[in-house]
C-alpha cells in the first residue's frame, strides 16, 4: 500500500467514526489529522531511522490536500498550520506510541 493510500485510509475512517459519535468540529480534525501524521512519520523513522524533510513535506501535503478537497474553506490555512505544528509536538512525547493507540481506540470505541 502506498503511503498515500495509508493516510487517506487512515484519515478517513477515523474521521467517519469520529463524525458517528458526534457532530465533527474543527478541533476533532486537527486532532485526527495531527496523529495520523506523525504516526505516519513515527512509522517511518522505526523503519528507517530518520525522516528527511522532503518526506514531512510529502505527509503533510497528503493530509493537507484531503483536508482541502473534503472540506474546502472549512479548513483554513490556520488550521493547517495548528495541525502540523500539534504533530510535530505529539512526535516529541516520550509517551506518543501508547498516546497514538489510545488516541485511536477512544475513536473507534462504540458507545453503548
């Protein structure tokens, strides 16, 4: 699977489930797309033991170019820019894996 393909998969079933639970808001995007990609930048530098800038550049765009064509002015360039700048911090928590799959699993968890 290509990396795209990941986080468009990614993106998108998270922010499903997160719309089923309630009413999206733009703070539940950030979120979502924040961890998505530094997960994504997480699972690289396990494999590859670093991540050059040209491949934060390429995540970003791919979570930002879903971001525009899902939800247009809807997300700004603000919001974009909060989004990176919350990744890049989640990166640096010594506690980011486990933080990542309780992220996920809060998300995915039905309510009963």
């Amino acid at each position: 699977m290509h990396i795209q393909d990941l986080i468009i998969q990614n993106l998108d079933g998270l922010i499903k489930a997160q719309s089923n639970k309630a009413e999206l808001q733009i703070e539940n995007l950030i979120a979502i797309g924040a961890y998505v990609a530094a997960g994504v930048l997480r699972g690289r530098y396990q494999v590859v033991k670093e991540v050059k800038e040209e491949e934060i550049n390429g995540v970003f765009g791919i979570v930002g170019n879903f971001y525009a064509e899902n939800f247009g002015g809807g997300f700004t360039q603000e919001d974009f820019i909060t989004l990176k700048t919350r990744a890049m911090e989640l990166l640096q928590q010594p506690t980011f894996d486990s933080d990542l799959n309780e992220f996920v699993a809060e998300i995915l968890k039905k309510d009963i």
